[in-house]
C-alpha cells in the first residue's frame, strides 16, 4: 500500500545494496514454488546459502572497501514484487509452525546435518509465539479462535489467576533423580566394567546402594 501511494516510479540506491537485493530476490523467486508444500533439510540449505551469501559478501564488500559511490535504479515495481515473493514464504513458515495442537512455535533451532542439509527443531510452547502468529495478520477469524481455544487449553493458561504465563511450568527431576546411570548400560560396557574393577573412579562410581553414576566432578559431555 505504501509503495502504491507515492508517485515515483524508481529509486536510486548504491551498485552494492543494489546486487545484494538482486541476489536476495533471485534466491526467493527461484524457490517460491516450495511454498506450496513441505521443504526438505536439503532444500531449506539451499535458501539458507543463497540468503547468507548475499548478505555476507554485501558486508564484506562494505567492511573492506566501502560504498564506490555508484548508484543503480530500483524500480518500485520490482520492490512490490519482492516484497509479495518474500511474504509467500514468511507465510509459509508461519503456517508451517503450527503445532499439533493447535499452538504456534515460536522459535526455530537449526543444525547441520553431516550431509549438510539444515534440520529444524523446536523449544517448548511459549505464549509469545502466540502472540506474534495473532498479531501477524496472516490468520483469518476462524483460525485467530482456535489459537485463543488451543492457548486456553494448554498449559501456559493459569486456571488459578485466570491468565497466561510466558512458559510452561517443567517437570524438572529431583536432585537424587539425577546422574543415575542404567546398571545394564554399565554392565555392557567392557571398559567401564573394568574401571569398576580396578576401583577407578575417573569416570564412574559405584554408591553404597549399588547405583551408579558418572564421576561428580563432569560439568558435561567435554569433560568426559
């Protein structure tokens, strides 16, 4: 709408914001039809390096030799048009967060796989992903009321205050529940098992009770 509005028909910007925006929007256009369906961890890489190569060497450029002071011609067509290709996949990623109970995810988690695709995982529900797939414009009445009834029934609702909290309460273990180690776990391990012969404690220990458990001093998996 505010593009609609003004009455020019270009811009100018510099030759180098000018390429990046290029390089974004081939990137965009070139895998709008994934829109229409499920992206795999293969395909999401692909956008991912185009989106991050463009942006990384515009800095670069910027960084280490600065604006050249030329100036290219951004039609605000072009920029409208952008700006629907890169709507259709912000819509795409919302509605593919939806949850099977009818909640949003709020926040994302990629890593890299060893084949290089990027696999994507999620946190716990939280009430602000909520609010921000409500407060994005994309649902329509129907589907803003059944977040409002899946928030109600989940556990980020507070019977007690009649209100929501940020994040759900965890059902954290207790202390004695913790760095207990399966007997049989330990019993397929030949090395382990000879740890505990030899009265080596390096890595686990045996408790009076027979439990076992890893040695107290490990604050993680580097230590070990």
């Amino acid at each position: 709408d505010i593009l609609a509005k003004t009455n020019h028909q270009e811009v100018s910007v510099s030759e180098e914001l000018l390429d990046c925006f290029r390089r974004i929007d081939a990137t965009l256009r070139e895998r709008q039809g994934l829109t229409s369906g499920d992206i795999s961890n293969a395909q999401r890489r692909a956008i991912l390096d185009g989106l991050g190569t463009a942006s990384s060497d515009y800095r670069h450029k910027i960084y280490k030799e600065d604006f050249s002071g030329r100036k290219g011609t951004l039609a605000l067509s072009d920029l409208a048009s952008f700006v629907e290709v890169a709507l259709s996949h912000l819509e795409h990623s919302i509605r593919a967060n939806k949850r099977a109970d009818g909640l949003y995810h709020a926040y994302n988690l990629m890593t890299v796989e060893a084949d290089g695709g990027v696999d994507i995982t999620y946190l716990p529900e939280m009430l602000e992903g909520q609010v921000a797939v409500l407060s994005s414009g994309l649902l329509d009445a129907k589907e803003s009321l059944e977040v409002l009834d899946a928030l109600k029934a989940s556990a980020l609702f507070r019977e007690d205050q009649y209100s929501y909290v940020l994040y759900p309460n965890k059902d954290l273990p207790r202390f004695l529940d913790k760095n207990n180690l399966d007997p049989k776990a330990v019993a397929d391990s030949a090395l382990l098992t000879q740890l505990l012969a030899d009265g080596n404690q390096d890595i686990v220990t045996q408790d009076c009770l027979g439990g076992f458990h890893f040695n107290g001093n490990f604050h993680n998996v580097k230590a070990l």
